[in-house]
C-alpha cells in the first residue's frame, strides 16, 4: 500500500478569474461558440498540496463530494500530464476549497491549471508553457488562461490568448447560492450568438456585457434579485455563465463597505484584480528555490 504524510503541506494558489466581458460572436462548425472576453485575475481561490509518489498513484486526498475522481479536473489533468510525459510518478492530491461551483470564476478549470503548472514542477517534466496550455485545452476552454496566469483578453473558445494588464481594481463578488451549468447555458436556443467582435484598442467595460446575462437572468430569479441589489450601488455584472456577480472598484474599503451591507443571504468575497496570477508568483518561488538547491 502506498502512503504519503505531509506534516506541513506546501499549497499552490488556484486562483479565481472574472469575465469583466463576454460576446458571443457565433458557432464554430464543431459547435463550439466563438467568443471574445477579458480574464481578469483575482487574488483570492483555491489552494491544493501534491504529496509526490514513486508508485504512480494519482488520488484526491480530500474528495470533492458529489463528484467522482474519473469527473473531477484536478484528477483528469494529472493523469493527462502523466500520460503526456510518461512519468513513473504520482501524487496525493489536497484541495482546500473556497471557490463555488457553477460560479463562474473559474474554479474548477483554475483547479486543473494549478494542478498542471505544480506537477509540471513537482514532477520535473519539464513541459512549457504551451504545451502545458494545449494539455488544458483538452480540459476546457478557460484552462489555458489560468495554466498563463495573466489577465487577458481571449478568442476563438477561450485559448487565443493576448495579455491585457489592467489598472489596479478591487472586486466584490457575491454568490447567489446556485449552481449553473455552463452546458446548460451554452446550448440554449435563445442565447444570443451574433455580437459584432470588437477591437481590443477600443475596450470600455460600459460599452461591453455579457451576452449570458440576460438568459441566466430570465431563468434564476437569484441572480436576478442579487444584480437588482448591486446595481444600486455601483455597475454589476454576471460573470462567465453565472452565478456570481461582481462590482468594482477603486479602493478596498469601499468594496469592504457594500459587502458589510450585503443580505446574510447571499455569500461573497473581495478580491484585489491583479496581472499576473498568484500561481505564477508560487513557480517562480519554487524554481528559485530549487535552483539555489541545485546549486549548492
């Protein structure tokens, strides 16, 4: 039997994300949609650990409830990356989770990311950035985006990717506690799929929106009561598919202020919007550690 202890275990950031935009241009033949969006980077997520082993067994430590390990991303990403590299390696996995899910900031295409971009490490593979991406694509079409680590704005499905950093904002996302299902959303007939593309020189966040929104509205009366409240306060928006919502602003402590007015009901968090992800800022410390190892 294999057996891991981690006494003080080494976690990697899985960070959530914001669509500050979504158009839908259209349909690809393979039924994909074509889309244009900004990813913008949060500082606060999840955080998984990798207990490494010799055994090749690829396992979740903390099982998400409800949702088997051949269905969860973080397990599919290994075994892919396993698969790609053909290491004898494996590993435990440990997920300590805050993100909600059906949210809509990415949690569990940031979960494969991570899980790519530390095992990559942790394993020493040595893939590249890319190659990592195109393994995430396989995974779903916001993977390659957290697997970069920049805000972004994205084409095509999501993977044609140009960094786009942004002035410094702070973000209150709130949850109006359901779970949507991006499949559900996607494949709706009355989804609108003809938004003209727009040039990225151009961008105002007043002249964008979701093109979800208004659908996710019409069918979840929690969403649409949780933006009729934030709207009042400052300009809201859905991001991704639903069902969280977001505000921002130019200083902390006015997010802090509206969430302290926030109904019970609902949950929510501020983040810091940042360019460059917190997973990146974890590889860099990794590797700078273990090349000063290397070396001595």
């Amino acid at each position: 039997m294999d057996i891991t202890v981690t006494v003080n275990k080494d976690w990697w950031p899985s960070p959530a994300k914001l669509n500050l935009f979504l158009h839908i241009l259209g349909r690809y033949d393979n039924g994909y949609h074509k889309l244009q969006s900004l990813f913008q980077m949060l500082d606060y997520g999840d955080k998984l650990a990798f207990d490494i082993n010799h055994t090749g067994t690829i396992a979740m430590s903390t099982p998400l409830k409800g949702v088997k390990d051949e269905d969860n991303l973080i397990i599919r990403a290994a075994k892919l990356l396993a698969a790609q590299t053909k290491t004898k390696l494996g590993a435990h996995i440990s997920l300590e989770k805050c993100l909600p899910m059906g949210g809509g900031i990415g949690g569990g295409s940031s979960n494969a990311a991570t899980t790519l971009v530390a095992l990559n490490a942790l394993w020493g593979t040595r893939l590249s950035v890319h190659q990592l991406a195109d393994i995430g694509l396989q995974l779903g079409a916001d993977v390659p985006i957290f697997v970069r680590g920049e805000t972004a704005f994205a084409e095509g499905v999501g993977e044609q990717i140009t960094p786009a950093p942004q002035p410094e904002q702070w973000f209150l996302v709130a949850n109006p506690n359901v779970h949507i299902s991006t499949g559900e959303i996607f494949t709706a007939q009355e989804l609108t799929r003809n938004t003209p593309s727009i040039d990225w020189a151009d961008y105002k966040f007043e002249e964008t929106r979701n093109d979800c929104q208004q659908l996710v509205v019409n069918r979840y009366p929690e969403v649409a009561k949780l933006l009729q409240w934030l709207v009042h306060y400052a300009p809201s928006r859905m991001t991704g598919t639903g069902a969280c919502v977001f505000a921002p602003f130019s200083d902390e402590s006015l997010a802090n202020d509206l969430q302290g007015k926030l109904p019970s009901s609902w949950q929510s968090f501020v983040a810091k919007g940042v360019n460059r992800s917190p997973l990146l800022e974890k590889l860099e410390k990794y590797n700078s550690v273990n090349a000063t190892s290397d070396t001595n």
